[in-house]
C-alpha cells in the first residue's frame, strides 16, 4: 500500500509545481517501499540519492519563481528548503557511510516534512503567484 497520495488540496495551482510535488510524493512512497521489501542497500542508496537529488531541482524551480515575481517571503522560504536539504544530505552521508539504517521513521519523516511544507508553506505563495500569472 502506498504510504500517501497527492490530492487537490496539495496543489497550488502552477502545473510545473504541482507535477514535481506528485512526483516527489511518488518517490518518497518508492523509498518506504524499498523499505517495507527489505531491500539492499544498494537499491536504497539509489532511490535515495534519487530523492535527495530531485528534491534539489523542485526547490530551485520553486527558488526561481519565487525571487524572479520578488515574492515577500522568499528568504524565509528559501531557509526551510536549505534546512532540508542539509539533513537530507546529512542523512545520505550517513547512510553511504553505514553509520543509518534506513527505516520507516526515515519515511514518516520525509513524508511529514513534504506535506507540511506543501501545506503549511508552499500554499503562501499560491495566491501571490497565481495573482502574477504563474499557474
Ligand atoms: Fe514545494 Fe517549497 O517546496
């Protein structure tokens, strides 16, 4: 079973944004389960690599709407994506090094972090964007 689903109330109304985010929940649900059949490391460091690696390319797409509308809270937006990625790439290092074992919590995180973001701060910029005429 999948361990969650994009839906309507994920999206803010930009196709390139919406279709990253369904494609970052697609691959976060992959990660949990890669998990769930107990595969090997290998297979696990590629998903993982894979996430860490587009959830870089969202937060740029995301970065370069934001500073190139002169969005109000980019900055602080901007940090939250920094924060992420710090301990996504923390967590990859230690993966890589043997010192982590990727386990469910690791999902629930990344999972929780995602729709908490989406909902908590993506959807700030809805409006202001939408109303500059990026959908
Ligand atoms: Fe969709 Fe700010 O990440």
């Amino acid at each position: 079973m999948a361990l969650f689903t994009w839906d309507s109330s994920l999206s803010v109304n930009i196709g390139e944004i919406d279709e990253q985010h369904k494609k970052l929940v697609t691959m976060v649900n992959d990660l949990f389960e890669a998990m769930k059949a107990g595969k090997g490391s290998q297979v696990m460091g590629k998903v993982l690599a894979d996430l860490t690696t587009y959830t870089k390319t969202h937060f740029a797409t995301e970065e370069r709407l934001m500073k190139g509308n002169s969005y109000p809270h980019y900055l602080a937006h901007k940090k939250e994506h920094d924060d992420l990625i710090a301990q996504v790439d923390d967590l990859y290092t230690k993966f890589q090094a043997g010192q982590m074992v990727l386990s469910t919590s690791v999902g629930n995180f990344l999972k929780g972090w995602l729709v908490n973001h989406i909902k908590g701060t993506d959807m700030k910029y809805k409006p202001f964007l939408n109303q500059k005429g990026v959908k």
